[in-house]
C-alpha cells in the first residue's frame, strides 16, 4: 500500500490494469455468466477495471455493490447473494473477507477469493503471478503436500515465541493432489465445459489441525483480519486442547480480543481455519494486508474460528492472522519450513 499512500490511486492506473486481469480473465467466454460483488469501501479502480476485463473477453458482467460488512464473513444481502447464487462465478471483490460467509456457502457459490485486492497487489505484487508462476507454485504445494499426507503432528514455531504442537491426521483429502493438482487457477473444466474458480493472487498450501488437538502459543506478528495494517506489536493466542485461552499483547490485542468479543461467537475462539503457508514469491512484504500477505512465499496464515475443510469446527466467522517468518517441523524431523525458506 506504499504506493497507494505516496501517489493515491490516479485513473490512468487503468492503463496497467487491464493488462493485470489477462491473466485471470484468459479463459472468459461470452456465454459465461459473471457476477462482480463489490462494496462501496473498495477502491473503484479495482473493480472498474475487473468490469472492463471481463467485457474485453466478450462476456457480459453484472456489477452487484453492497455496503461494506460489519465485520468478516458477514452475509451479503438476500438480493447480492440471489445473484451470485446464479452466476457461472462471483468475483468476491470486497473488502472484508467474504468466502466463508454461511449464506454464499449454502448457496453453492462458486467464488473467485479476491477479497481486500488493491491496485497495488495487482500490479507490483503477487497479483503479476504468470501461468509458470502459478505452476511452479503448485509443484512447492505438491511437495509440502506429499509430506502432510504422511505425517501426523504439526509444530509451528517462530522468532517471536509461536510454539504450536497438533494433530493433522484424517484430512479429508489428500494435499498434495488437492493444493499441487497441475491446474492453473480459473481453468475451464474439461468435462462440463464450465469455468473454474480460484484464489488471487495464487499460492499456499493449508493444513488444519485436528480440532481439541492444538496447544502452546500462536503469535501473530504481522497483521491479521482485524486491527489492518502492519502492526507494532505482536498477538500472542494462549491455546489449550484446540481453544483459545488468553489473547494477550499490546493495543492490537486489545483489538483482536474485542472484535472477537463483539462479533464471535464460542467456536470463534476455537482453532479449527487454515494453517497454510505461502508460495507466491511475487507477494511483497510489510503490505499489513491480508490478500497479499498470507500468499507471500515462506509466510503463514493462522487462522481461527470457522473450519476450512474439516467441516467440524463451526464459527460466525474466521479469523487468520500472519506469522512473518515460520519453522514448521512435522512428525519431529522433517523440517518443512526454517524461518520462512521453504526447504523441501
């Protein structure tokens, strides 16, 4: 966001940006039915220029805006969610995280996760990511992949005193094919015709702890959901058997503590999101925004609240928070991750 902060967002961006959805947009048709989902606090260079894309591939978008959300993962309106519900894909172009909104997921919607974008994200950082970019992600996701089928305990520790032991036994899939699979993001499926969704910027690799299972320390050190921006202080998460038993730290945990208080409910407190880590090398450093930061190669989303995959830990919400520079060891001796290089 230096950018951003230092010269705004002038409308000549445009220029760039429509060559920054080529991309994303590459397998657009003009019978697909696209849905744009936006808010009125995003930035309307973002979702201007995503219209403009997808009209340059001949489709014919629908732009639905609603008032910014509450809080993340609050539903959109009954009349947003109607017309996502009929869509071939929403562009989830928002700026509170949207995806595990209860109301899009019993809707079906396929979702295109693009949630806090920024012009900046899409044409200096991880959102440049070309098609061999975005192999070469999945071929790292494959590899990390292949040694959490096998294994059966997680510890993540960090500079700033992370210490976290679980239990990633009895995934519902296998990792390595789901997150190393050799297809790129928004492809078309080859047996219906339709096209597929995906996450942009591209890049990470979760796991999700058993739930009960975890214990010790998470330290967020970067930024989460919620206060944004870069922080000055880190967050450190006290986990006993899977929950959340203190949060404690400076101003920005006074903050976390009370958004949780204010909008959770008691499987917010519990570890049941994505313990993933990032490949997009792309993605810079210090943007103290989530869109970007949790891809950025060697670093870690951890999050709270509402499962991924598991389908067992049920929030209002979740909640992610980023580790800057993670150790992740499975199993005691195989070493995934040192100080966020990437070892396998």
């Amino acid at each position: 966001m230096a950018m951003a902060e230092r010269y705004g967002s002038p409308e000549t961006q445009i220029i760039r940006l429509m060559k920054a959805w080529q991309y994303p947009f590459r397998n657009v048709e003009p019978q697909d039915k696209l849905v744009v989902l936006t808010d009125d606090a995003m930035d309307p260079m973002v979702w201007q220029s995503a219209m403009a894309g997808i009209r340059e591939r001949g489709a014919d978008p629908t732009l639905v805006m609603i008032p910014r959300r509450a809080y993340h993962d609050a539903d959109p309106t009954s009349m947003a969610l109607a017309a996502a519900a009929e869509a071939d894909g929403t562009l989830l172009l928002t700026t509170t995280m949207m995806v595990e909104s209860h109301a899009l997921r019993a809707a079906h919607v396929r979702s295109w996760l693009m949630e806090e974008l920024t012009v900046e994200v899409l044409l200096e950082g991880g959102g440049r990511a070309t098609g061999d970019d975005c192999l070469e992600m999945q071929d790292i996701q494959r590899r990390i992949g292949e040694i959490y089928d096998q294994g059966k305990m997680l510890r993540v520790t960090s500079k700033f005193g992370m210490d976290f032991l679980c239990d990633i036994t009895d995934m519902p899939y296998s990792n390595a094919q789901r997150w190393g699979r050799p297809v790129e993001p928004f492809s078309r499926n080859p047996e219906t015709g339709k096209i597929g969704g995906g996450t942009w910027p591209h890049g990470e690799i979760h796991i999700e702890a058993k739930p009960d299972t975890g214990n010790g320390t998470v330290v967020w050190d970067t930024t989460a959901h919620y206060p944004p921006g870069v922080w000055k202080n880190p967050v450190q998460l006290t986990v006993k058997n899977g929950t959340i038993t203190a949060i404690e730290g400076g101003a920005e945990a006074d903050q976390v503590r009370m958004y949780l208080q204010k909008h959770g409910d008691e499987n917010s407190w519990r570890i049941g999101g994505e313990i993933a880590i990032g490949t997009n090398k792309l993605a810079m450093p210090n943007l103290g925004l989530m869109r970007s930061e949790k891809k950025r190669y060697g670093a870690m989303h951890f999050g709270i609240g509402q499962g991924a995959d598991r389908g067992i830990v049920n929030s209002i919400f979740r909640m992610e928070g980023i580790i800057d520079r993670p150790t992740v060891v499975v199993d005691d001796d195989i070493v995934v991750c040192e100080e966020g290089r990437i070892l396998v």
